[in-house]
C-alpha cells in the first residue's frame, strides 16, 4: 500500500457497516458510536462524498457500488462488529488495494476483547486508525476550506467517550 494515510474528499467514500438498531443491547456503546458515524455522515454529505450502507456484509453489493461510485481509492469506514463486518470489509478493501481508515471511536463490538483485538490485528493488515474529528479535520485540512464552518459546527462537541481509550495501549 502507497499511501501515507492523508484523506482526500476526491477519492474517498464513507461505509457504515451494519449499525441495526436491533444491536442496541448488545453491543458496547451503541449509542456513542451511532453519534459518531452520524457526524461522519454528515460530513460526508456537506463535502459531497458518498456513503454505503450496509447491513452485515453483502461483499457483491459493496463491490458494486463502490463501482459504480468510480473505484475510490479510499474508504472510511465505521459500524459494528470490528472482528465481524469491519474486519471483513477491511481485509477485502485491502486485498483490492483500496487504503482502509477504520474509524476508531465510531466502531465497536459485543466484546471489548473482540474490539480491541480486531482493530489490533486490521492496524497489523496495513488499515489506518483514526478518530471522527481527526477524519474531520483530514478531509477540510484547516480553515481555508470553503465548507471548514460547516465542518466545524460538527466539531464543537467533542466526541463521546467510547471506552476505547482505557484499552489503547495494547494497540
């Protein structure tokens, strides 16, 4: 993989894997996580790129629609279960050449063992971590940006605490 990680509006798109509201239960900070994906969608559609949806992983449906959005060389993704979908996704985003940036704080798990361990072992397969505001931040690349207020409206709050960050230094 070439890239060094930076994030282009022009090549990138958004896929949020598998956020049903049935897992809301089950799985640790549900709630924080959808907040998250949520402001990465928004970002999305004031900068114009696009999003998948997906429920679970239906690999010929994401590969024809990435296809049919132009082959980006990039993919944020963000959505649930890290060693389930996300590590699914990300391995055949991989394999395609595709850079992966797996949203840290906007994916989760059942298990924090799962979570942690998965994005342990996507970061090892060459997939880049990173936060919602750091993505944010990435895809204006400071205030000269013509839609930087927009994009820093979403910014204001900080993101919500995920409970990744007593378990990061495993990562």
């Amino acid at each position: 993989m070439a890239g060094i990680g930076r994030l282009s509006t022009k090549e990138a798109v958004l896929l949020l894997c598998d956020m049903q509201e049935k897992f809301r239960p089950n799985i640790f900070q549900f709630t924080n996580i959808v907040s998250n994906a949520a402001r990465l969608l928004q970002a999305g559609r004031v900068l114009g790129i696009p999003a998948i949806l997906t429920e679970q992983y239906p690999k010929e449906e994401v590969e024809k629609q990435m296809q049919a959005l132009g082959n980006p060389k990039q993919a944020i993704l963000c959505g649930i279960e890290a060693h389930a979908c996300i590590a699914c996704t990300t391995f055949d985003l991989l394999e395609k050449g595709i850079e992966v940036h797996i949203v840290s704080d906007a994916v989760s798990s059942r298990s924090q063992t799962d979570r942690l361990f998965a994005l342990s072992r996507l970061k090892q397969s060459g997939a880049f971590l990173t936060t919602t505001e750091a993505v944010l931040l990435q895809l204006v690349q400071g205030a000269k940006h013509p839609n930087f207020k927009e994009i820093q409206q979403l910014m204001m709050q900080p993101s919500p605490d995920t409970g990744l960050l007593a378990y990061f230094s495993a990562l």
